[in-house]
C-alpha cells in the first residue's frame, strides 16, 4: 500500500475532482495518509481564481518541497498560472489540468518512478458522471453537472482552466445521483461553473435536469449551485416550479458582482441589476424563505464612487442573505489584467463599507428564525457537534455529536451572520418531519460559543 497525502483547494467542482482522482489513486494502491512526511506520493488540488490563494498555495509548496516527495498539482492553477508553481517548485513532478483527473494514476506512476516536469493539459473533459469517486462525505455527492462556461467574463481566470462549457449527458447524471440515494447520500450538490447554462450547448436546461434528479426515489435534498442572472431571468417561470419540489434546498446563489451598469459592461457580464432584482423579487414571493446568496467584486478597474454607491443601494433594494464580497485581484491571462487598477486604500474603504452593510442585512434578515422551531438535515459533524441544513440551507449547529444521518426540528437560539444555533426539539429518522414555520447560510464549522451568535444590536 502506498501512501498519498493530499491538500484541497477553491469551490465545489474542484473537491468533485479531487473526490475522483482519490478513487482512481484507490484503485492503484494509494491510500491516504495525514502527515506528508510519511507519503510516497504529495498531491495539491489546487484553486486560481484569486491571487491570495494562489499566493496561498505557493506558500504550502514551498514548505512541502524540503521533504523531497514527488509533488502533484492538479486544479486550475496550472493552467492558470504555471509559472506560479515553477517559481516555488521547479522541480514539480507533475502538473494536470482539471480536463485531465482520468489521468491521474498513469501520471502517479511516472512520478513515483522519478520522472519530472510532466505536463498534461487536456481540451475536453472526461465524462466525469461515468468516473469512479470516493466521496469526502459520503453523505453528500457532488454532482458536476457541466464543465467551463459560455461566457467570456473580462476578469475570470477560470474560464482559462475549464474551458467552453461542455454539458455532460442527463442520463448519466441522474443515474449517478440515483446511485448515490441509493448508496446513503443525503444531499445531491449540483454544481458547475455556471449551473444556469446546463444544457445550452446540447438543446436542454437546468430545469430538466432538476426535474429528473428531484423524480429518483428516495430521502434526499438537493443544492443547487451557482447560477448567473440572465440564465435565471430566462428560465424564471420553470424555475420557480422546480424550486416547488419539497427535495430541493430553497436556496439560489445569483453572482451579481456590481450594481453599476458601467462596470458591468466592462466586466463583460452580459445582464443589468435589474434582471438580478427581478429574480430575487420572483423567487421571494414564490418561496418566502429564500436563501439568496450573491457575490459581489469590489474595485474593478475604472469603478468610481458613484458606481460604488449603486452597488451598495442596490444591496439595500434586495437585501441578501449571503454576500461573497471579493477585493478585484488582476489574474494573468485575463483583459482584466490589463486594466488600469484603483488605489488600494480605496478598494479597501469601499470592502469594508460594503462588508458592514451586508453584516447589518445579514443579521436584520436573520432575526426572524429566532424562537423559531424548523427542520433541518444533517448530514456533517464537526467534533462533538452535528451541522444541519434548514429547508433554505440555512446552517444549524447543535451540540451534540449523534445526529449527523437524521432530520429533525431544530429551534433556533442563537444567530450570527452566518448560521445558528439551535437545540434539537424532535429527533426523526433520515428526512423525514416537518417544520413549524418556514426556514437559510453557510459558516465554517464549529460556531463559536460566544454572545456574537445573540447580539442585541447589530454588529459594527
């Protein structure tokens, strides 16, 4: 038996890929081991999209490269970025594009049996669906349902990586998640780039995928991921009535990025805030407990304050729940790259601005689950403590450590600005119960026992 360390970096498909290369390593001998000192083989899935994780990610390079172990990059960095990787590590002994994960075992080999600088990039993906996976959490299958993206977003070093979008067949994809039910997943993750562009590219949409995943029989939730607005707009009707099925999480994350129509357009995103307030609005009435989650770049290049100020009004117009908010970072390979850059102070005022805005919607927003008595999955344990997820995935913490693989009414005693406390009220078997009320963000595990989760005020 050989044995592997592994490091894991950036979003949902990038932890799916990584979850295939495992088992493919598995199926080769590998297995995994937590100290790098004792492997035979290092692999870091890596992530590009930000410079600060990329900087990240060359810093735990360059601790790993004294222990003389033939070091792996996977993930997007290496096409992203290789010159980063060289810089720390000249001597790498393989680099692989997220097009290449079948790859994997062919390239462990040539690496253990001393072979350096190999390079394999590929430029259609595998169909990943059809691939074995050794799940992180067996409770949750990450369901990739495309690859790459249709647009040509002027700040995206993803694209780089990915590639156009590539939408893997429904069939496989159903019986993928079909097995996973039937293997004890609790939550399906639909996950891709964009997740509103499935099916564009092969004459069909999300909605008949959803309504595929949702008709397997079984317990289960399902998460969708990302989608950007125009997709959204387009197929708001269908949507809606997908998100009527009791199975999927009502929850819907729309990357708005900037509420000014200036910077958009030089972001090459091709909607307007409206079509973002249009569908917050659509599905707030549809599903009054919405979770909605968005993202937003503060400091794009050319954005002056009265740019600035739309976005934040237009924070204060949809108030919501969730607010990913990035400081614009250059990527090389990218127009944006190009661009002229804003004071830094600056970027930094307007983050923190923004930052408190969203704290203070967050928590006003939140302030209505407590007392509340609501029913939650869960399927993660952090310690002595089980995660659940609300009907709008809303995170739950409770203290204690047996319920992870059950449902159950949660009553919600503590919130922060991202998730809650609570204290189990009636336990249930897996998914099933009911709430009373209505019910969702997400945090890293555990909440801290502290008054920050039942402030009087607002935070500052």
């Amino acid at each position: 038996m050989r044995l592997l360390y592994v490091e894991n970096y950036g979003c949902a498909a990038n932890k799916a890929d990584l979850e295939i290369m495992l088992a493919l390593l598995a199926r080769n001998g590998y297995s995994r081991c937590h100290d790098p000192a004792r492997a035979d083989l290092i692999l870091v899935n890596s992530c590009g999209v930000k410079g600060q994780t990329e900087e990240r990610i060359k810093y735990r390079l360059a601790r790993l490269r004294p222990l003389g172990k033939p070091i792996i990059i996977s993930g997007c960095l290496p096409r992203i970025n290789l010159a980063a990787i060289v810089s720390v590590l000249p001597e790498f002994a393989a680099v692989l594009d997220p097009l290449s994960v079948d790859g994997i075992a062919e390239i462990a080999a040539r690496a253990e049996a001393g072979e350096r600088n190999i390079v394999r990039f590929s430029n259609r993906p595998p169909l990943k669906p059809t691939l074995p996976k050794s799940r992180l959490n067996e409770r949750i299958e990450i369901l990739q349902i495309s690859e790459g993206c249709a647009l040509n977003c002027s700040y995206c070093s993803t694209k780089l990586a990915r590639g156009d979008l590539f939408s893997y067949p429904p069939e496989e994809l159903i019986e993928r998640a079909r097995r996973a039910v039937e293997g004890g997943a609790m939550e399906i993750w639909i996950t891709a780039q964009d997740t509103g562009a499935y099916g564009i590219d092969i004459g069909l949409s999300l909605i008949d995928l959803l309504e595929g995943i949702t008709s397997i029989p079984g317990d289960f939730k399902v998460r969708v991921g990302m989608m950007n607005p125009m997709y959204a707009r387009a197929m708001l009707d269908g949507l809606l009535r997908a998100y009527g099925d009791p199975k999927v999480y009502k929850f819907i994350h729309i990357p708005v990025q900037s509420g000014s129509a200036k910077v958009l357009k030089s972001m090459r995103r091709p909607y307007s805030s409206s079509d973002f307030t249009e569908v917050v609005r659509a599905f707030r009435e549809s599903h009054p407990d919405i979770t909605v989650a968005t993202d937003v770049i503060v400091g794009f290049p050319g954005e002056e304050e009265e740019d600035f100020e739309e976005t934040m009004d237009l924070m204060v117009e949809t108030r919501p729940d969730i607010v990913n908010i990035s400081k614009f970072t250059p990527r090389p390979g990218t127009e944006a790259y190009r661009m002229g850059r804003i004071d830094s102070r600056i970027v930094g005022y307007r983050s923190r601005l923004l930052t408190k805005l969203c704290r203070d919607i967050s928590y006003s927003n939140n302030l209505r689950y407590l007392g509340r008595e609501l029913r939650a999955t869960f399927a993660e344990g952090c310690g002595k403590q089980s995660v659940g997820r609300l009907e709008n995935y809303r995170k739950v913490i409770v203290d204690r450590s047996d319920l992870v693989g059950s449902s159950g009414l949660v009553r919600i005693e503590g919130i922060g600005p991202k998730g809650f406390r609570g204290s189990l009220v009636l336990e249930r078997g897996p998914l099933e119960g009911s709430s009373r009320g209505d019910g969702g963000p997400a945090l890293k595990c555990p909440i801290p026992r502290s008054s920050s989760l039942s402030f009087p005020h607002p935070p500052s």
